[in-house]
C-alpha cells in the first residue's frame, strides 16, 4: 500500500468525497483560506492605502524596522514549509515516524517565527515607542501582523495536535497519554515562544547570557521539563492507529500552514521591503 502511495495517486477512499472528488476535508480547508484571502486582502489594503498619505507624526518605518530580523524570520517560515511539505509526503508514504519529526520541526520553526515578532513588537513598544494608537502607522502595522501572528499561533497548536494524534493506540484508549502529550508540547514550544528566541535574540544584540539564565531560571527549567516529558512520551508503545489512510488530515493542515507563510510573503514585500524602496 505504501510503494503504491509513493509512486500512484493519493488513494482518498478513506474519506467521504463530493460531487467534485475533492474530499470534504480539504473542500472545508479551501473554502476558509478562500474567506481567509479576502480577510488579510482588506488588513494589507488599509496598510497600503495610510502609507500612501501618511497623517503628520505618523512614525517613520525605515527608522523602526529591522530588517536583518525580519528576514531571518521569514527565512525561517519558508523553510517550515519544506519541513511541511515533507511530512505531508511522509504519511503519503505510510512512515508515522518520519511525519512526526518533520510536523515537530514545523512547529519549531513556526515558534522561531513567533519568538521574534514578540520581540520585534516589544522592541517597537517600548525603545521606538510606536504603539497600537499612537499613530496611524503603528494601528494598521499591529493589526495586520498580529493577526498573522495568531494565524501561525494556531497553526502551531493545530500541528501540536496532529502530532498527539499520531500516537493514538491501534486498540483505541490513551487518554489520558494523549492529553499529557500535548500538554508537554504546550509547555515546551511555549517557553520557546515567550523566552526562549527573545531572550537569544537579545544576546545577539548584546545582552550577556548570564543575564539572561539569571532572569529566566524558572521559565528555563519548566520547559527543561517540557523537553524530557515530550521524548519520554514520544517513545514508541506499539501499534498506533495513524497511518496512510490519515494522509488528506494532515494534508489539510499543511494547506492551511502553506497559505499562512504565502500570506506573509506578501505582507513582508508590502510593509517591509517597500519601504526601503
């Protein structure tokens, strides 16, 4: 079954089809993006349209961005992508355990991302002091990236949980494990989100990282704790009920994790590279 996965078309017949042969999974998942589409194309049109006539004391762009960091970012949301694509590829091909490595990259690399617009905007707060209402700017700025930012937030949960559910028994239980198991990655990619990329990227500009252990010990140990619980929970406890057959879910969400990164792909040519132009 999986060699004929790997070289054949995706057999869907383990989900109801429509009048079109596009599962209804993936039909539900393209008729959001499609809302999702109009949603971001009125947030980056507001942008644009106050950057072209910007009010007196609107702030000055080019003097608030990083645009080092930004790309690095962005860098690092493409390349969650690939990480996306390949285990997409990997359950067509019936290997859970290669689609488990490569959805808990993607979630890395999707709190990488995360990690540095939280310090990006608290940079923005409080050394450029450009706030949510302060100036025209910084409202239609917030608005439109924070929004993407929760976007990838929930990609990141919706990816957590495809990732628990590949360990589901092939006899049905493990409740309980499940709920742990993903609780150990809400505690671990958590700590990596809210200390772990701000606090390295502040060493980067220059804080010693002596401080920066000293200031976050708990936080350090908590998701130390996190790490050890999600390998001990990730070993293997025989058959499990995941496989090829599950292959359009996970699809469905790696449709979902491609149109947020081509969403900022947009917004960082939009807000970010024109200016510079």
């Amino acid at each position: 079954m999986s060699s004929h996965a790997a070289t054949g078309p995706i057999d869907h017949h383990h989900d109801h089809t429509t009048s079109t042969g596009i599962p209804n999974k993936k039909l539900l998942w393209w008729a959001f993006l499609a809302s999702d589409c109009m949603f971001f194309g009125a947030l980056i049109s507001t942008h644009m349209v106050y950057r072209l006539n910007p009010p007196p004391g609107n702030a000055v762009p080019t003097q608030v961005f990083n645009i080092e960091l930004t790309s690095f970012s962005t860098f690092i949301l493409l390349m969650s992508s690939l990480l996306m694509a390949l285990a997409v590829n990997a359950i067509q091909r019936g290997n859970v355990k290669s689609t488990r490595t490569m959805l808990l990259g993607t979630m890395f690399f999707g709190c990488i991302f995360l990690g540095g617009q939280v310090y990006e905007f608290e940079h923005f707060v409080h050394a450029q002091k450009m706030t949510l209402s302060n100036s025209i700017f910084g409202s239609t700025f917030y608005t439109l990236t924070g929004t993407h930012g929760t976007h990838v937030a929930i990609g990141v949960l919706l990816l957590g949980m495809m990732y628990v559910r590949t360990f589901k028994p092939a006899n049905g239980g493990g409740l309980f494990m499940n709920f742990a198991h993903l609780l150990a990655i809400c505690v671990t990619f958590g700590v990596a989100f809210i200390w772990f990329v701000p606090g390295l990227i502040e060493v980067v500009y220059g804080l010693p990282i002596g401080t920066l252990f000293q200031r976050a010990a708990i936080p350090l140990a908590v998701g130390a704790a996190g790490l050890v619980s999600l390998f001990w929970l990730g070993r293997s406890r025989g058959a499990v009920e995941f496989g090829e057959k599950n292959a359009v879910d996970v699809e469905a969400i790696g449709l979902y994790w491609h149109f947020v990164d081509i969403v900022w792909i947009i917004i960082f040519t939009a807000v970010y590279l024109l200016e510079y132009l």
